[in-house]
C-alpha cells in the first residue's frame, strides 16, 4: 500500500484483523515494530515499550502521537501519516500507517528489520546551484538512509545557497567548518508550522520521511505537547518570519476544532487539562503575531542528533 489509509480504512483494519508483528526496529529509542492490520502496514509502538523521559512525567508517548494526529487533522496539515490507539499483542499502543513500500523493507539481505520508518533516499543535492566553491562530503551524510539530502544539506560557510536556509555553524569531526541546512520548501515549511502547534520536542531530519508517492510525511511525535516550550527543531530558517496565508489558515482551523466537543473531548481523554490550556495558548499566539515562533530561552533549539 502506497497511499494512505482513510482513517476509517485503518479503524476498520484494526476492528476485523488481528495485528500481526513482522519484526522489530531494531535501532529505534522506544520499542517499536513493523506490524500489519490486515493489508494495511503499520509502525506500532506498545506504552509497555516506552522509556521513561524526566521531563515529560504524565501520560505516554503514544497518546501524544494520537493526539498530534488529530490536530493534524484538524489543520488539513497532512503531515502525520494515519494513527490510531488500538490494543495490540505487547498491550495498547498506537498503530499508525508505514509511510513507505513494506517491500523494500523485507527485501534486505539479512533480514534485519532495523529502519523507523522512513525510505532509502537515492535523490542527490543540486551542488551546482547550492554553493560556489568545491563540493562538501560529509562522510555517512549522502548515504545515510533515513536522510533526505534534498530537504537538509551541510554547506560550505559564506558559500551561495540559492533555495537554502541556515540553521546553524559548526565544525565537523575532522575540524572543517560546516554550516547545517535546510531546503526553503513550502511543503518543509508547512511541517515547521504544525511543530509550533504541538511544541515537538524532536523534530530531527530523519523524522521528515517521503512516500513513494512523493507525499512529505513527519513522523515520531511522542515528544509533544507539554505545557513548557519546548520546540526543538532542525527547521528554523523561517523563525520570525510571516506565516504564510494557506499555513495561517490552518492553524485558524485547529482553533476552531479545539472549541468544538469532537475534538476537545478526544484530546481530554489523551492529554492533561493544563496541556490542553498550553495548546490553545500556541494557537493564540501564533493567530495573534502572524509569525513563525523564535527559540524559548533555557531550552536546547535543535535536537542532537540533528539528522
């Protein structure tokens, strides 16, 4: 299945099928697990398997995925691939669709299932339109699976980068100065925005994954929601800069949907009063000012790894 389930095509999937775990990911933080409803693949991540985290004490990781889904939907983002809650063989969790062809998955030589999620990447950088001096390889970057090299690139410092936004300076292992990018996409952007919704707490380049389709899907949205701001993201390019009209109106329509009983009451059975308060307190704020948010004080910016 290359395109996305309805969310009625995966609630069904999951009311006549029983969820079938093909392997495990191996390389993941969390316990997580290639599974399939039916003729649906799904990633899916018991509660049982979640690590402790200090600074999110309440709730779990997979009422957040929930959740996020469902301001996702809220907005019309299409930005977080189809999610529900379901009882599975290691317990509850959240089940949310495979983003990429299973094929390719089960098809490695060794029979590891050790991906996230996400596809093999084979697009390459525009280094004629992106920088003026020689190319820069930055060793595992241009191979690296879980990486779009389309969407996140390391430049040369001072080098020309047409359609190109600087995130930050720094240094490779061999001491060579770097500066870490990201692509000036209306789609990337767009994902930037719904991060401000749900303050992610991790947005890293691998966790911006392409269908086969070619569709821009987030995923890992377990960190989310606190009540603090907690934003950390690879995708400040825009940071104080006006939200786009078609982004703006997105978020508009999640302010409406936090007013209606549907979506309100779906969200008080998943996250704390006070984190609700905190969410309707973003919207508020990014309706009011118009703009993409800055860094908050006190808190890391981007997470590490980055990619």
């Amino acid at each position: 299945m290359t395109s996305p389930p309805s969310l009625d095509e995966l609630e069904r999937a999951a009311a006549e099928h029983d969820l079938e775990i093909v392997g495990q990911l191996l390389d993941a933080s969390n316990a997580v697990f290639f599974a399939r409803l039916g003729p649906i693949p799904v990633a899916y991540k018991p509660v049982r398997g979640e690590r402790p985290l200090w600074d999110f004490p309440t709730g779990c990781l997979a009422h957040r995925e929930r959740a996020s889904y469902l301001l996702d939907r809220a907005g019309g983002f299409g930005v977080v691939p189809p999610t529900i809650l379901l009882d599975g063989p290691l317990g509850t969790g959240v089940a949310q669709w495979w983003i990429t062809d299973p094929d390719d998955l089960l098809a490695t030589d060794d029979g590891d299932t050790t991906d996230d999620g996400g596809e093999t990447n084979d697009g390459e950088t525009n280094d004629d339109e992106t920088n003026d001096g020689d190319d820069l390889e930055v060793e595992g970057f241009e191979d690296e699976e879980e990486v779009d090299s389309s969407l996140f690139a390391f430049l040369p410092p001072k080098a020309r980068a047409p359609g190109w936004l600087p995130v930050f300076a720094g240094e490779l292992p061999d001491g060579r100065p770097v500066v870490f990018a990201h692509a000036d996409s209306p789609e990337l952007r767009r994902v930037a925005v719904f991060d401000a919704i749900v303050n992610n707490s991790d947005r890293k380049g691998s966790h911006v994954r392409r269908s086969p389709t070619g569709h821009l899907w987030g995923i890992d949205h377990g960190v989310t929601l606190h009540t603090d701001p907690k934003l950390r993201t690879v995708l400040w390019g825009w940071a104080g800069d006006p939200l786009p009209e078609t982004d703006l109106a997105a978020v508009a329509a999640v302010r409406a949907a936090l007013d209606a009983a549907d979506l309100h009451g779906e969200l008080g059975e998943l996250l704390t009063a006070a984190e609700i308060d905190a969410l309707t307190a973003r919207v508020d704020h990014l309706l009011a000012t118009g703009l993409h948010p800055l860094p908050a004080p006190g808190w890391p910016a981007v997470p590490w790894p980055v990619l």
